[in-house]
C-alpha cells in the first residue's frame, strides 16, 4: 500500500460512524450487511449513514452489491490487510516482542482458519 492510499483510509476511519460501520462490517464477515440493517445496528440517519458508506467506499475499506432490492456492504478485507500491514511494515526495530501482542490479537480474531485473515 501506498503512503497517500494509508492516509485516505486513516481519515475515513478517523470519525466515529464511520468507524462503527467499518467494525460491524468486519464482525459480519464477507456476507456483508444490508444497509437498512446497518442504519439500524448503528443507529445512523439514512443521509450519514450514505455519506459515511460513500467514504469508506472511496477509500475501498467497504465493497457493495446488490442482492434484489437490497444493497449489502462487506469489509474490504484485502485492503484492511494492506492498511495493517503498511502501518506495521517497520515495527519493532528488530524486536519481536514488540510486535507480539498484535499478532496474539490476529490470531484471536482469526482462529485458526479465519476467513477473513
């Protein structure tokens, strides 16, 4: 990932509904999320929650499709991945236990066979 492409996720990130939307989308794994579903989850009015979906799919953190009269929303997880990887790229300065704690928490999120890892 690009160091222009990290910062226009960290700011799309960088507000809380955004935010909480991002999280419920990554808890609800590759399925996605209706958007009806996510207004009420979240308890966002329809025009922020359009905005909100309209930035974080700009910063390609969130794809959509259609499914009949519905609109379902998954977390771009590939490029989740490659904001977390840029941002750990030079971690620890040759010290691994640095770093551990954050792959202990990857690894609980993940389980052994994630999907999304």
């Amino acid at each position: 990932m690009e160091k222009d492409d990290a910062i226009q996720a960290l700011s799309a990130l960088a507000h809380p509904g955004r935010l909480d939307v991002f999280r419920l989308l990554v808890r609800a794994g590759p399925e996605g999320v209706a958007a009806g579903e996510i207004a009420r989850l979240t308890g966002s009015p329809a025009s922020s929650l359009s905005t909100n979906l309209a930035i974080l799919s700009a910063a390609g953190l969130i794809a959509s499709r259609r499914d009949g009269r519905s609109i379902l929303y998954r977390a771009a997880f590939e490029r989740m991945t490659g904001l977390l990887a840029f941002l750990m790229e030079d971690c620890c300065a040759g010290k691994p236990e640095v770093c551990a704690p954050l792959a202990a928490v990857a690894r609980q999120a993940c389980g052994a066979e994630g999907p999304t890892c």
